[in-house]
C-alpha cells in the first residue's frame, strides 16, 4: 500500500510547485530542495495511516453523552426496546 500512495505525495509537491512557479521548497537547507521536497512522500502517507488507523484499528470509545446522544437518534419503538435490554442487562438477565 505504502509503495503505490506515497509517490502521489511527490506528486502533489510537485503539482505545487509548478503551480506557484517555484523551482524547489528550499528555505531550510539551499541547494537540497529543501524539506518539503524531502518529506513530501511522508506528508501523504502519513495522512493515509491516520485514516487507516482512525477507521480500522482505534478502539472507539463509549461515553455517556455519546450514548444520550445516539439514543436520541434512535425512534419511540427503538428507545424502548434499548431501554428494555438496559434494564436486563443490569438485572444480570
């Protein structure tokens, strides 16, 4: 995965650099192209493995409000059959 995305981030650097009519992001080392022509893989890929790790491996959490909120969505039939289960699970049923 990480040999097929990250050369589109050169690309993109690229994309922007010939956009704005800049020859290289060479601010911090003159000569090198700078960081950003160093890194400009990393940037892609890094916001590829947030994705990745924020949709198939983190754990969601559960809080209170996010359960008064989710039950709120839910209609009349489903808020009663939630609160029927509730109420089993806490009898130990």
């Amino acid at each position: 995965f990480a040999s097929f995305v990250a050369p589109f981030g050169g690309f993109l650097a690229s994309a922007i650099k010939r956009a704005y009519a800049i020859k290289d992001f060479d601010s911090l080392i003159p000569g090198h192209g700078g960081m950003m022509d160093r890194f400009d893989c990393q940037l892609l890929m890094a916001l590829c493995t947030w994705v990745h790790y924020n949709t198939f491996v983190s754990m969601a959490t559960v809080s209170v409000p996010k359960m008064l909120y989710m039950y709120n969505l839910l209609n009349e039939s489903e808020q009663g059959e939630f609160l029927t289960r509730i109420t089993e699970l806490s009898k130990g049923n």
